[in-house]
C-alpha cells in the first residue's frame, strides 16, 4: 500500500513496508542524503533557520560542498534489535524529525518494493509520478542554488542566520516560479 499526501513541494509518499524493511534494519536510512541546498531552503522556509543552527552547533549537521551531512549513529543495539551504521535521526520507531525538519528526498522516496507493495492501488501511479517531479524539481534547485551561492558568497560561507534566510528566500523564489509544476502535487 502507499500513502500519498500531496502538499506541493511538502509532498510525502508513506509505505507500511518501510516498518519491515526488506533492505535490512535501517533500510535507507543506512545512506542518508543529504540536507541540500533546496533542502535547507525549505526548512527555512517553514520556520526551521534556527532549528538547522542549532543542529550545526551540536555537530548533529555538518557543513560540505553538497550543503549539510547529517550525523551517522554507529552500529548498536537498540530495544534488542541489531542497526548498523546508519542517520543519527533513525530511533527505534523510524524517523525522529517532522517532515518540515527532513531532506526532501526522506520524505518523497521510496523504494521499487515499496512502489511494488502498492501496485494497482489507487495512489500508487500518483505516487511514482510525484517522486518523479520531485527528483527533478528538487535537483534543478540545487544546481541553481548552488550556482547562485558560488555567485554571491565565493566560497566564503558563513553558516550563520543571515546565510540561512538567503538560501530560504532562494528556494521560496523557486516555488513560486514552480507554480504550475507543484499544481499536479497539490490537494
């Protein structure tokens, strides 16, 4: 079965397989992506500036080239099951962030079983169809971010609430000139 709960650019596609992940314990969440350019956008956009600051300073996010690395939890046994290496967001019962506070790609991906599981339902054409805009919006906003960071600041990023509001208003441009290609991904 999926879920799929159409919100624009806050798309998210749910699927009770990830519960019983069929790629192990911590399925995705073993390789987590990265919170990008676009990524940081949005959560700035919906109120975040402060919490992604505070997750910088707790070393939980740290800076690279692609935006900001998300901690990785070392293998450990947890309430008696075995996870590996894997997000350092991942508690025993999935995901410990919103997903305003999420990479875009944790909250629209999902895999060939699970897109598989959901066959013949309903939403699951919907599904496969959103993930498909949302990969290509999302990646087309981090290229363009990207461009206008190396534009504007030179490689001399300082990770601070001024930088944040700038990135937050370089995506909130972008999903306003996105309008009609967030239509099909609105309620």
């Amino acid at each position: 079965m999926v879920k799929l709960q159409l919100a624009g650019a806050h798309t998210l596609l749910l699927s009770p397989l990830c519960s019983r992940c069929p790629h192990g314990r911590a399925g995705c969440c073993a390789a987590p992506p990265a919170i990008a350019w676009a990524d940081i956008g949005r959560i700035v956009a919906l109120g975040g500036r402060d919490w992604l600051l505070e997750q910088i300073r707790s070393e939980n996010l740290r800076p690279v080239a692609r935006g900001l690395a998300m901690r990785r939890a070392p293998a450990a046994t947890i309430g008696g099951e075995v996870y590996p290496e894997r997000c350092g967001y991942l508690g025993p019962t999935g995901c410990t962030l919103a997903p305003d506070r999420r990479s875009a790609t944790c909250n629209y991906y999902l895999c060939d079983e699970g897109f598989a599981e959901g066959r013949g339902q309903p939403d699951a054409a919907l599904a496969r169809d959103a993930h498909e805009r949302l990969v290509a919006l999302y990646g087309r906003w981090d290229l363009e971010i990207k461009e206008d960071i190396d534009a504007h600041f030179a490689g001399a990023i300082a990770w601070d609430a001024a930088f944040l509001d700038w990135i937050g208003e370089a995506w909130k441009k972008r999903e306003r000139g996105a309008r009609k290609a967030l239509r099909a991904l609105s309620p």
